[in-house]
C-alpha cells in the first residue's frame, strides 16, 4: 500500500469528520437559537405550510435573488445546478451497483460540469467587474470560487484530457466506506482534484458555504404570518409576562 | 449645525435611480446626537461610554447571537453576491459604499467573524475579521443610524437577510455601552413619563380632543366624539401622538372619529397610552418594546374596551400586528370575533364593503392621489386576511374616496416601495442630510407621476412618513402640503347621516 493511499484515506477520514461534525454542530446552534419575534418579510404565507413551499422556492429556484438581479441568478444557477448534477454524477463512487437512471444521467454530468465551472468563473469576472461587489469581497470570496473552478477544471481534465483509472478510484472509496484502504491511482490531476475536495469538506461548516444550512433557518423566509392568530413566545421570554407588574 | 449638502439630482427617465459611483466614507460624518445621561439611565443604559466598553460590547453580542436566530443565521450565511447592494435608498442618495445593505451588515459580521468563528480568528482579514476598536464602534455608530430598517434588502437576499435585524442588534449593544441615540431614548423616556412621544401631558390631551369636538361640529353641523379616558368604550384607539395636533396627521383622526361616528361604535384614547409608537424596536430593545407595549394593555384592561384599533402608523402597526400578541397577549378579554390588533383602514374598509359609510368622490375633486406604502406596513405586517392586503385595502379606501389614483412604477411600491428616509428613528434634525438624500428615490418616483398623471397629493398611512415628507418635498422642489393621511381623504369624502342617526 502506497504512502499516498494511506495519507488520501487518512485526509478524506478527517475531511468528513469534520464536515459532518461541523455541520451538525451548526445546524442544532440554530435550531436551539429561537427566533423571538415573528419577522416574515411580508407579504408572507400565512399558514406553514406555505412558509415551507417558500423556503422550498428559495432553495430551487432562488426566488428572492430572482427578484434582486438576473444577470447574478443566471450564473447562480447554472453553479448550483451543475454543482447538484455533477455531486449525483459522483454518487457512482459510492455505490457498488450503480443503479440505471444513475447510469442514464452519466453524460447529463458532463454538461453540468462545464455549466458549473461557466458559472463559476462568471461568478469570478462579476467580483472584479462591478464595483460594489468588488467593495464587498474579501480575498476568501475569492479564493472560495478559486477552489471550486479548480475542483472543477481538475476533473474536467481527467474527463477529457488525461483520464485515470476510475475502477480504481471507485474501488478506493468503496473501501473506505468498509474502512479498508485499497490503493489510489497515483495521477497528478486526480491527486489535485481529492485534495481539493478534501480542502472544500473542510472549510465548508466554517465559510459562507453555511448560507446551505442558513437558508432553512431564515427567519424572514420560514415564519408563517399568523402573528395575531398565534402568540409566539421564545423560551427565554417566557418570564416576561410576570414583569408586567399588574 | 450641519454643513450644507446637495439634494440628490433626479433622473425622471428610470424609475429605479441609476447606480451612483462609489463615494466611500463620504457620509463618515453623518452622526446623530449621542444620548444624555438623562435619557440613557432611566432606561438602564450606561450614562456615557462606559470604560470596558470592548468586553462589554462582545459580552452583549454573544448573548444577542444567542437570544436572536435571525443574527446568528444572518452573521454566517451572507455570501456576498450583492443583490442587495443596490437596494437601499441610502445608498441610492449618497454612494457611500457602507450605506450598502452588505456592507452596512459586515460592520458588524466582521467583528463577529473575530471573536465568534475560528475562521476570524485563525485567518483575520483574508476572511474579512478586524478586532473592536473605538474606530469601529464610532463607525457602527454612525452607519447603523443610517439604516432606516426598511426591509427592502431583505426582499431581493437569497436568503432573506435582513439588515434591520443587524441594525437592531447595534443599537442594542450601542445604548449598553453607553452611545445611544438622543432622539430614541430622549423619546422612549418620554413615553415612560408622561405616556407619548410628543410629550403631550394628560390635560393638554383632553383640551386637544375638546377643541376637535368643537370644530367638527362647526364643519359639519354633528356631534362627532373625541373621547379620552372613557371606561366602557367598545374601541381603545391607539394612535401615533401626532395625529392630536400636527397637520396633516390630525386630519386623519377626525377622520377615523367620523368612521367611528357613523358606525356607531363607541371609542376611546388612553391617557396613559395616547402613543401607538413604540420606539423600543429602533434600538432594538426587547426589554424596552415589551415595557411600551404594556402600556396598551394595561390601558385596554383599566378601560374594560372589547376592541384594539390602531391609527395610520407604519412603525406602530409592525410592533402591533406582529408583536403585540407576543409582547402584550394573550387578548382572551378581548372581543373574539375581531383580530387583535385591528388597523383603522381594516375598519373602514370593510364599513365601505358592506355599506355602514358611504362616500362621495366629489368632496376631494380635483385631487389626483398616488400612495406611499409605508415600509413596515408593507415588508412586516398585514391588513385583512390574505397577503398584500396593506396594499390592496388602503388603495381601495383611497379609490373610494377620490376621483383619479395613479400608482407610482412597479419597482417603487407594494414589497419593493422605498422608504420615505425618515424610518428607524432618524427623523431628527441632526440627521437631516441622510433624510435627504435618502427620500431621492421616493421623491423620483413621486416626481416621474406627478409630471406624468398630473398627481396631486400622495397619501401615507405612517406618521412618520407625513413628516419626513413635509420637511424633504420641499428639497425636491415639491410642495410639502402634498401629503395627506388616507383618513383625510375619508374624512373629506364620508356622507354622515346618510345611512344611520
Ligand atoms: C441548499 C443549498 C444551496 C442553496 C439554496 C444555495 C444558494 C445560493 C445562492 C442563492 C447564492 C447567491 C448567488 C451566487 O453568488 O451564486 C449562492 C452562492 C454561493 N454558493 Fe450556494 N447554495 C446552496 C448550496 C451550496 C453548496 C453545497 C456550495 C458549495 C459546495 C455552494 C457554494 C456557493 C458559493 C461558493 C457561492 C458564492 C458565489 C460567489 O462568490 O459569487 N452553495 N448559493
Ligand atoms: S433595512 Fe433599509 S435602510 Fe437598512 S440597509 Fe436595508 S435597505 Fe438600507
Ligand atoms: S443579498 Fe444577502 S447574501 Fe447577498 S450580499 Fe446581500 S446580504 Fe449577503
């Protein structure tokens, strides 16, 4: 077993622990962070039902950045879209019987991994071409769009220009996934695009990549606008009401 | 007193105003005066700036991020794309890029990142994290009282971002380390001493509403009530102070008394709580909010009222219809057939609907109306039961009662409407630059149908709004008597007597 195998195997271990530790711990800070007051940005739904099919909207068709400007939808879209598509296109890593309509989207995949990376580097040209958005970013905004088109010109070059032994790579990740560590093909641009991934795994539950998460938790987008049919109290409020003092 | 400054040009061809280029730190001196001792301390703040101003600022943030989902949310999830940064009427007016809804939050995310993430911490300024320094509590200062928290960048964020709720939670943490803002906690104390923003003792109360009494009856030959402290009234009308005396507000509440009037629904102001304002949300104190919003309920309790019923006040009716029930509930004494709160406009509206008044369009003759939607009426609250009726309801009042209503352009009103620049507690002279130029959006869109539907008059239904606007039409070359209340326009067209004595 190569020293390489061992210190990818290690690296994505790691690199998963901390996503999903990372995750969780953030996803249940703002579940136990309760909301006080009722701030749906109206006109809202008024029953919850309707407050979840507008947080569903937000999360599949980016209704308010709709609203806000095209030009930036368009290219958010085609990124996370394409990134949607090229994450289901990799679930063929992970599963031994790849099942058919994994199979059929296979060439979809493609596509979407040059949709991503379009998306992508316009999303880059727009952080230096417009000023406001210029003023706005930090170098980590774009070192984040860097890594992914690298993520995503790495393996658009495995794809297309010099590809590697994808049986193997599958069969790497199907041993981790039994805590067995099978050898990875040792390939320059493969090697690039899993130190990569890794990289993105773990700075992911302390970047901006939360507004993933966030965006379930937004107050102004998940109240139902009930307030005078509901009282809603947080549980820190609780006490408040004794204080009135008649 | 303030320097001069240039009021913002219009631009008639857009209805949006164009982008302007970046000017940064060209609104760096717009400050508003910081609070006394006086009237920091009756509300258990800190006198002046206290001296471990920098632990006690993150001690309160960490408890807000900890008591305030929407900041917490709000401080990781921002990715700086930007639809917002185009959105703020302030930054519209001045083209100081902090005056970006974005860059507005990121005074603060970035003090956050530092203390609060290890991404700050490790990183710094790669991923935008600076310590707290007096520089940078003296730039929240200046910049989050230049947040009117209007909402409408919450609109356009992919993720519902509110900056109000930023600008909230700096003033908060403002006022604990002793730099509060004269105007909201001179005000605050006042309603705490004497029961209204203006000041307006008890007496001076009942001599207003007397004289009212006499003059509607000269006007109009009936005898239409202005009641104060009247136990067993059906209506505790709660109503921004201003409607007791200031033009063209107090048009508006001889207005709602001839509503009332001629439905035959007895009514009554509360001595004790003659303020539908509550300024506790500007600096966004719960503690306060909840202290202010008792008033009203201490006052429907000693009244023995069945109903609650507010006056045009867009602030006013936020803190009303979505927090009353919170802060003041449960209104189980109440009369169950109507909701708690009711807005005046939900009152006539459906006196018109179902004939109890009736209204002649010729009493306003001549007069073209277009309307302001008031920011809190339309981003954070409702009016009757299905969404967007605080835009259908009060133009369908308006329509009734004048001959001609013309909407300002799309992107200017209902969800997107501009804030008159005056919200959020900076209505005071010392900040009239940013009032200014902050109201350029409104008044372009105002100008665009004034000049192109011979529009007349633009009815508000915030207190607020009616007097931001009378100080800054004038700036834009317009006539400050061009506001009205929407009860005004009801005042001047309801037929009294016609269907009841
Ligand atoms: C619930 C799932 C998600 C939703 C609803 C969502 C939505 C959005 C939206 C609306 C934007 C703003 C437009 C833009 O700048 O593209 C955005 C930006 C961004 N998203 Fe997501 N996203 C999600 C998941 C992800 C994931 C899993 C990643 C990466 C692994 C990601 C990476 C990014 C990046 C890097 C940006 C900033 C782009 C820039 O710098 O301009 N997003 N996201
Ligand atoms: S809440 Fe209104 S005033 Fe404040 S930043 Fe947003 S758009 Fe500007
Ligand atoms: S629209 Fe929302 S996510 Fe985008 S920059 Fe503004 S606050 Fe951040």
């Amino acid at each position: 077993m190569s020293a390489i195998s061992i210190a990818y195997a290690a690296l994505f271990y790691l690199a998963a622990l901390v996503l999903v530790v990372g995750l969780v711990s953030k996803i249940a800070q703002y579940w136990r962070t309760p909301a006080p007051l009722k701030i749906a940005t109206t006109p809202a739904p008024m029953t919850r039902t309707g407050a979840a099919f507008r947080v569903a909207r937000e999360v599949t068709l980016f209704e308010s950045l709709f609203k806000g400007e095209k030009l930036l939808w368009v290219l958010a879209v085609l990124f996370h879209a394409g990134l949607l598509l090229v994450v289901v296109r990799h679930l063929r890593y992970f599963i031994a019987d790849v099942p058919t309509l994994l199979v059929l989207i296979q060439p979809i995949g493609v596509y979407a991994g040059f949709a991503m990376v379009a998306g992508l580097a316009g999303l880059l040209a727009r952080r230096f071409l417009n000023p406001r958005v210029r003023y706005i970013t930090n170098p980590s905004d774009i070192a984040m769009l860097v890594l992914l088109i690298a993520i995503g010109v790495s393996g658009l070059f495995m794809k297309f220009v010099l590809p590697t032994d994808i049986l193997a790579v599958k069969a790497f990740f199907l041993g981790l996934m039994r805590f067995s560590i099978q050898p990875l093909p040792v390939h320059p641009g493969l090697l690039i695009h899993l130190g990569l991934v890794a990289a993105l795994m773990i700075v992911f539950p302390f970047s901006k990549l939360l507004h993933a998460p966030g965006v379930f938790f937004s107050p102004t987008r998940n109240q139902a606008d009930d307030p005078r049919e509901r009282r809603h109290v947080a549980p820190w409020a609780a006490g408040y009401d004794a204080k009135r003092g008649f | 007193m303030a320097a001069k400054f240039d009021t913002p040009p219009l631009n008639l061809d857009h209805d949006v105003p164009d982008n302007p280029a970046l000017t940064p730190d060209s609104m760096a001196h717009s400050r508003p005066f910081l609070a006394k001792p006086e009237h920091q301390e009756p509300l258990g703040f800190p006198g002046t700036l206290v001296d471990d101003w920098h632990d006690k600022a993150i001690g309160k943030m960490g408890e807000l991020l900890g008591k305030y989902r929407s900041l917490q949310v709000y401080m990781d999830s921002c990715v700086k794309c930007g639809a917002c940064s185009d959105k703020c009427h302030y930054f519209l007016g001045t083209g100081d890029p902090k005056n970006m809804p974005v860059a507005r939050q990121d005074l603060m995310r970035s003090v956050y990142r530092k203390y609060f993430t290890p991404a700050g911490k490790l990183f710094g300024s790669f991923v935008g994290a600076r310590e707290l320094t007096q520089d940078v509590l003296d730039e929240w200062y200046t910049y989050y009282h230049q947040c009117s928290q209007c909402r409408r960048c919450s609109v356009f964020c992919p993720y519902g971002i509110d900056t109000a709720e930023i600008s909230m939670a700096a003033r908060e943490i403002l006022d604990h380390v002793g730099m509060g803002q004269k105007y909201c906690n001179e005000i605050i104390t006042k309603v705490h001493k004497i029961g209204n923003n203006l000041g307006l003792p008890e007496r001076a109360l009942a001599d207003t509403m007397e004289g009212l009494e006499e003059d509607t009856l000269d006007d109009t030959g009936h005898d239409i009530k202005f009641p104060v402290d009247v136990e067993g009234a059906e209506v505790l009308l709660v109503t921004p102070s201003a409607d007791f005396f200031a033009e063209p507000h107090v048009d508006g509440l001889i207005g709602y008394a001839k509503v009332f009037h001629q439905l035959g629904i007895s009514w009554t102001v509360s001595s004790e709580a003659s303020e539908a304002a509550n300024f506790g949300m500007f600096i966004g104190s719960y503690d306060q909010m909840h202290k202010i919003a008792n008033r009203i309920r201490k006052a429907a309790l000693d009244l023995k009222v069945k109903r609650i019923v507010f006056g045009e006040c867009g602030h006013a009716w936020r803190v009303a219809y979505s927090f009353l029930n919170t802060y003041a509930g449960p209104w189980d004494f109440l009369d169950p057939r109507y909701p708690v709160p009711q807005h005046i406009l939900e009152v006539t509206y459906g006196a018109i609907k179902n004939g109890g008044i009736r209204l002649d369009k010729d009493a306003n003759a001549g007069m073209v109306l277009t309307m302001h939607d008031s920011c809190n009426v339309a981003r954070a609250s409702r009016m009757g039961d299905f969404p967007g009726g605080q835009f259908v309801i009060p133009r369908e009042v308006i329509k009734a009662s004048v001959p001609k209503f013309v909407d300002m352009a799309e992107d200017t009103i209902f969800e997107k409407t501009f804030c008159c620049g005056g919200g959020g507690g900076l209505l005071t002279d010392d900040l009239m630059e940013i009032r200014v130029k902050g109201a350029m959006p409104r008044m372009n869109a105002l100008k665009q149908v004034v000049e192109q539907h011979g529009v007349t008059h633009m009815a508000a239904i915030c207190a607020i709004c009616k007097s931001q606007f009378t100080k800054v039409l004038p700036y834009y070359g317009m006539d400050m008597n061009m506001i009205v209340s929407v009860h005004q326009l009801v005042s001047n067209a309801i037929q009294l007597g016609t269907n009841k004595s």
